[in-house]
C-alpha cells in the first residue's frame, strides 16, 4: 500500500495552491510508453479524426448505417451492451450499503467509478450515432419532450443515473481535492444516491430492452419476446459483476501497488461472492429462456440456421459459464471464477448484438455490416474510457485508503481505522 | 413435440410444469451451490490437482494456517485437516503421529497433535476449532504417508465445525496462501547453506528434512522458527 495524499486540504491551500496541485496531477505518472499506450494511442486519435468527419459530412461517410438499418455496432456495442457491463455498479452498492455486506467494502467505489464512466462514454456514444445529437437535450428541457417514446425514459434515466453514480462518487473527489467540508456534504448524500441509482439502474436495464419491443416483427422471434426487459435486467446482473471480476483480476495485476491491505486480503473471498450472485442469477435467467421459448411456441425455430446460433449463445455462453461458476464456487477457484467471467461476458456481448443487429431484419437479402471506420471508433471510446480510468485511478483514492481525515469524520477516533494514510502534522 | 408447444393450451400447461420445476430445482441448486464437493471427488484436487508455488506444493482447493497446517471442507460442517508440503519437507520422515482422541475438542491455532521426528516432538497447530470426529488410523499405522501425500493419503484428523464457512474464510486460501508460502519460502532461502544451495542452481526442489540439512546441530530450533505461526 502507499501513501496517497500528502498535500494539505484544500480549505488551506488557497486557489493558488489549488491550481497547483491540479496543473501537478495533470502530468503523467510513470513512462508513457507502454504497450497499451503505443497500441490505444494512435487508434484514440485516428478515432477522433473518423468523429470530426462523422460530423462534418455525415454518418454516411463512415458508417454502413441506412434508412433500413439505422442502428449499428455503436449502438449495439457501446449503448447496449456497455450499460449492460456497467450493471455491476448498482448491484455492488446494492450488496454493500443495502444488504450490508462489509466484505464488498473495498471494491465500491472503483465499481461506482467504473459505473460511471460506462455510462459517461457508452451511454455518450449515443450523440455520434444521432442524426441530430444537438436535439438530444430536448427531453430534457422540454421543447419536444416525447412523452410516448420509451426513448424519453432511457434519456431521463441515463441522465439521473450519470448524476447519482457521480453522487457516490464524489466523496472520493473530495478526498483528492483535500476538501473536507464539501466531503462531509457529500458523504451524506451517498445514501439517497445509492438508493436512487439502484431503482434508476432496474428501470433503464429493463427500459433498454423495452426499447426493442417496438420493433416486433424486425426482431427474429428467438431473440424477441415479451419477457426482453425482464431478460435485460436480469442479465446486467451477471454481465455487471462478470465485468467487475474480470476488472478486478486486471486491476489486481496494474494497480497493485495502490491496493490496500484490505482489499488483497478480501479478494478471493469477493470474487467467490460475486461469482456466487451470478451462477443464481444465471439459474433465474436460463428458467426464464425455456418458458419464454415455449410461452412463445418457439420450439421448432431451434433446428434452424438462427435457432443453432441462438443454442451457442444460450448453451455455449450462458449455461456453460453458469455450470463453471456453479463449480468455481463449489470448488473456491479462482481461475475457474476468471474463465466463467469471461464466457458470460462473450455471452452477454452476443446477446446484445443479436437482438440489436444480428437478428434485426434477418429476412432481408441485405444486411447490415459494420465498417471498419465503425470498429476503429467503437474501440476508440473503449480505449478513451480506460486512459480516463487509469488517470483517476492512479490520482484518487479508489483503490488505496483515504486520508485519515476522512476515514476519522466515519469512525470514533478511538476505533483503529486499518489502511487509512496519515495526513502530515502541520495540517492535523 | 412440435405440435404440442404450438397448442396454447399444451404449451400454457408446460409453462406451469416449468414454474414448477423452477421452484422445486430452485433450493436444491442453491443447496448444491454451497455445499462442498463429495469426498471421493475432493481427493482428487486435493491429492492430484497440485500447484506448485515455488518449491512447494499447494493445492488450490485448501486453506492453510499460518502455523503449516491445511484444512478442506469435506461435507458441510465437516473438515479435513493435516500438515502441510513445507513443513513435511522441513522436519523430513515422520517416526511417529500422535493424534488426538475422536471426541476431542480442538482450539484453533493451538496444538492439535504432535509428529515424533529424530526423537524431537513438534506440536503443529489446529488449523480450525471443533470437535475430532474421525482420525487417519493409516497414518498412525505408517507414519510415512504424511512425508508420500500430505494433502491426501496423508491426511490426520476430521473435525466437526458448525461455522465451518466462516472459519475456512479466516484461512489463507488462493493467492494469498501463495504469498504467504512465497515468504516462508523466502524465509528459508535465507537460512540455505552453501551446499543445500546448489539445489536452487539445478533447478531442483528440496528434499525432504530440510532442516537437518542446513543444521545438523541446531535443525530443532530452526524447524521450530520456520513453523512458527508468527
């Protein structure tokens, strides 16, 4: 573990002194030169120039996109199956500030913060695929509110819960900021936050997949059905905390050094409970798939070109990483809970791109392919999103202990607080 | 089948046999999902499926206290325990096990039973509280099994522990338990000699009775601090 914060708080250091701490965290920390760098750099800025012709002459010219097929592989990948991976945010605060279960302590906030940031790129994503993304704010300020249009529910929910997942958040800004005043707001306000964002995160999970009730009939019948909300939200169970065990396995190695004691002593006992929700929550979901299949008399759509890709997707992805967590679990393994991890997350990308572009008009001779452009982009706001990622992780206290300042308003000062970095005397 | 789950009737009364099924399998699964792994199935990851951390092994489906003992869960409220690969490595043939009485209570983190090495006794610690329910008669019979297969054929003691979930959690277990054997391996690095040194350059792995070989004099007093808990 190391020190994290050093600098005195904020209500002495002045706007100057402020200033000069955020210009000094600006700078890189470590070689910039890495493999990751030389790799994401360069398709970051080729992305960005794709987006600034996106703009100027139209997503015609980057993008396979039509009248016929409108919504592509940004939508399909960042929008819905990026706010599916993001779903591991409401159910770890869920667990820790609702079910009170203390031994998830140490993952909440890089969860809430990799919550976020999904949302801040992935559910953002939605603007380069707008017609017209300087009309998005219209459901917001009313000039055409769009009140019949499940739409208008995603906006209204991406939006409140982009401000909840910051609420949470924020206590950790302040802490880097040194600002214990606005800390001692803030951390009150994590609560309601909480709260609201796990009954927000519910709605939208389920609003998405309401979103593809309206294209009854474009859906192939495998892949559509009456159940889709319920099946979206019950699936951004397992595809969140997939993703967070996944996150964690990489942060674990790249992040090792800002990782408090607490949270290397608690890991393998997180993943085995995090792997625990997911196998359940895969019981519930692979029930709910039969008795859409035969509530929706799709049987014999099983031994067809469609019905053999949807099985791989069902039983490669689904019911396979559901027995492999079912047996990690059983057996405490970690690398079996890893491989399980994985698989559904390959399950849940299929799913995603199935019902929003694979399946999508399948009877029609012509098909939607993305471009490469489309590609170059997509893995350009996946690449974005973890530079940001990185930079906070390695400034704020997500992973390492907060100042003891901050940890001494939570606790009775005679209670030991292990992990907490000692702030230095002149300022205590 | 094709006919039956296009009639709305038939297809309505298997959705109900589903709903069912689900609710029936539903606490059955969940059963199975937090139990442990059968008996028969556990000797093989436990005996075959090693992992090597560094010199020693480690099997990924135990717990280990500090003190060189592990512990698997052989049936809810039910554990196995016995010495772990470092320490039989360290102390080298066992001449004797002495095992406490079936009925007997165990402290956790203190003696739970005594190996008889070169006339020293070593009493290694319980890894778990609970009462001894079953001891390895074989290994009374042959002490060497211990030194064979200390995660399996090896095994001492079974102990019944209410709070068995609980109490495997307090142990070291994945990569904890393999940072903790990194360091006393490290530790015992520290103490080699210039000859039990060259197994490190052939590439090799300790052989047993470690101790004596780096100290023929004071082997006693280092096997105790190098089994020491803290």
């Amino acid at each position: 573990m190391i020190a994290t914060r050093s600098e005195a708080p904020a209500e002495r250091r002045g706007l100057q002194g402020l200033l000069r701490f955020l210009i000094g965290e600006l700078k890189p920390k470590g070689s910039l030169l890495t493999p990751f760098n030389l790799i994401s750099a360069p398709i970051i800025v080729l992305a960005a120039v794709l987006l600034a012709i996106r703009f100027t002459h139209g997503l015609a010219s980057i993008t396979n996109l039509s009248q016929e097929f409108p919504w592509g592989l940004w939508k399909g990948f960042n929008v819905i199956t990026g706010v599916a991976f993001a779903g591991g945010a409401y159910v770890v605060t869920f667990l820790y500030y609702v079910l009170r279960q203390d031994r998830y302590h140490s993952i909440v906030r890089i969860t809430v913060l990799n919550g976020f940031l999904a949302y801040v790129f992935y559910a953002g994503a939605l603007l380069l695929d707008l017609g017209r993304p300087w009309k998005v704010i219209n459901p917001i300020i009313g000039n055409s509110f769009g009140l019949s249009s499940v739409l208008f529910l995603v906006a209204w929910h991406f939006m409140l819960y982009m401000i909840a997942a910051f609420l949470e958040f924020s206590p950790a800004v302040a802490e880097w900021l040194g600002m214990r005043r606005l800390r001692r707001t803030l951390a009150t306000l994590t609560l309601g936050a909480v709260i609201f964002g796990v009954t927000l995160s519910m709605l939208h999970q389920s609003g998405l997949g309401a979103l593809f009730l309206m294209a009854k009939g474009k859906i192939h019948p495998l892949w559509y059905s009456e159940f889709i909300p319920v099946l979206f939200f019950v699936s951004s169970i397992f595809a969140g905390l997939s993703l967070v065990i996944f996150e964690g396995t990489i942060s674990k190695r790249a992040f090792r050094t800002r990782m408090t004691d607490e949270h290397h002593v608690h890991h393998d006992e997180i993943v085995l409970g995090l792997s625990k929700v997911c196998a359940g929550t895969m019981f519930v979901y692979l029930f709910l798939k039969v008795v859409d299949l035969v509530h929706g008399q799709k049987v014999g759509l099983l031994d067809t070109p469609m019905g053999h890709w949807y099985l791989l997707e069902v039983l490669g992805f689904v019911l396979v990483p559901f027995a492999l967590f079912t047996e990690a679990v059983r057996w405490r393994n970690q690398m079996l809970c890893r491989v399980a991890a994985v698989l559904t997350m390959i399950g849940i990308l299929l799913n995603r791109l199935n019902v929003s572009i694979i399946s999508f008009k399948w009877y029609e001779t012509a098909h939607y392919v993305p471009s490469p452009w489309e590609f170059v982009v997509t893995l350009g706001v996946v690449f974005a999103e973890i530079w940001v990622f990185r930079w906070i992780v390695n400034r704020l206290p997500v992973l390492s202990a907060p100042p003891l300042w901050a940890v001494e308003a939570r606790v009775p000062a005679t209670r030991p607080v292990p992990g907490a970095v000692p702030v230095p005397t002149s300022e205590a | 089948m094709e006919t039956l789950v296009r009639d709305p009737f038939a297809s309505k009364g298997i959705e109900y046999l589903l709903v069912l099924a689900f609710l029936a399998l539903l606490p059955l699964y969940w059963r199975y999902l937090n139990g442990v792994p059968r008996l028969a199935a556990l000797r093989v990851p436990v005996g075959e499926r090693r992992v090597l951390s560094g010199w020693f092994r480690l099997p990924e489906a135990a717990s280990f206290h500090p003190g060189h003992t592990w512990a698997v869960p052989v049936r809810p409220g039910r554990v196995r325990i016995g010495v772990d690969d470092f320490a039989q490595k360290l102390l080298g043939a066992a001449q004797a096990v002495r095992l406490p009485d079936v009925g007997t209570r165990l402290v956790g983190g203190a003696p739970g039973w005594t190996l008889d090495v070169e006339n020293r006794a070593f009493d290694l610690p319980a890894p778990l509280a609970g009462r001894v329910v079953a001891r390895n008669e074989s290994v009374l019979r042959r002490p060497g099994l211990l030194n064979e297969d200390p995660y399996g054929a090896g095994w001492l003691l079974e102990l019944e522990v209410p709070a068995w979930r609980s109490g495997l959690g307090s142990l070291l277990h994945g990569d904890r338990a393999h940072a903790w054997l990194a360091r006393a391996e490290d530790a015992l690095r520290l103490r080699m000699s210039p000859e039990v040194g060259a197994v490190l350059q052939d590439g090799g792995v300790p052989v047993p009775g470690i101790a004596r070989a780096l100290s023929a004099d004071e082997w006693e007093r280092l096997a105790r601090e190098l089994l020491d808990p803290k």
